[in-house]
C-alpha cells in the first residue's frame, strides 16, 4: 500500500477476519476511498506480532528499505539515464540504492500480475481507480513477458 496509508490503516483501519484469511479495511489517504487490502504472507505475520502497521518517518523508513536491499544483497549495477540541461548523463547506482517506499507496492502488483491475477482485482486491493494510474506501475521485464508467452504457448 501507499507509504502516505500506513497511518491511515492503524488510526481508521478495521482488521477484518474471513474464512479465507484476514483483510485491513481503511479508507486511502490519496484517493479518499475505501480499500480492503488482504494480509499475506509477511504483512499478516507483521500485523500478528505487532497488531497493527509499522510506521515512521519517510527518511527512516526509506534509509531502513535501502539497508535491507543492500544487506539482502541487491548490489547489481543499474544504468540510469539522466537528461540535465539538455545532456544525457548516465549513472551507475546500486540497486539497493534505488528501491523506495513505491517499490513493494510496484512490486506486489506486477507479481500479481504475473500470477495471472486480473488487473480490476489488483486495483481494488491497491486503490488505484484508473487503468492509466495503475498502469505506471507495471514494469514486467521483456525476459518475465517472453517467459509467460513461452509457458503460455507450450501448453
């Protein structure tokens, strides 16, 4: 979820129980609508122990992403383009340096995506209300797309 809804989730946030598993219902700071995100996997574990949702400031939680990356081993080089005054300039960053508060939210929806999910249910647990916001955050790699063309055409 958005960085800017985790006060939001522990302030308004209504935990509710399914047979299915557990959801978190609170109302999106950005779009101000309500969204029923699922808790999986860590986020459920993180939520049982802590009974609600770790916050911070923006600087701690981004330096604290950041030192996660880099002690999780995301070291590959990354080239990224920068136009500056009219001029190309090419950096090389670590990817460690480059993940951010949006990089779990990108990264839950393109691996949902991948699994096949329908993009309308994505929106629904992200709160995204257009096609054209949501869309910014898909970033499948033409190696994950050739993949699931191959797999797909195997069968």
């Amino acid at each position: 979820q958005r960085f800017s809804d985790l006060e939001a989730m522990n302030k308004n946030g209504i935990l509710k129980h399914t047979e299915f598993g557990d959801s978190i219902r609170y109302i999106s700071t950005k779009e101000n609508n309500e969204v029923i995100a699922p808790l999986l996997g860590y986020a459920k574990e993180i939520f049982q122990k802590y009974g609600r949702v770790p916050t911070g400031s923006i600087i701690s939680i981004l330096a604290a992403i950041k030192e996660v990356g880099r002690l999780a081993g995301l070291n590959r080089t990354i080239l990224r383009k920068e136009i500056r005054g009219g001029q190309v300039i090419v950096k090389h960053k670590k990817a460690y340096e480059l993940i951010g508060t949006h990089t779990g939210r990108r990264t839950f929806i393109n691996n949902m995506l991948l699994k096949k999910y329908p993009s309308y249910l994505i929106m629904k647990v992200t709160g995204h209300r257009s096609e054209s916001a949501f869309k910014r955050y898909v970033n499948i790699s033409q190696e994950e797309a050739s993949e699931i063309f191959l797999k797909e055409n195997s069968r």
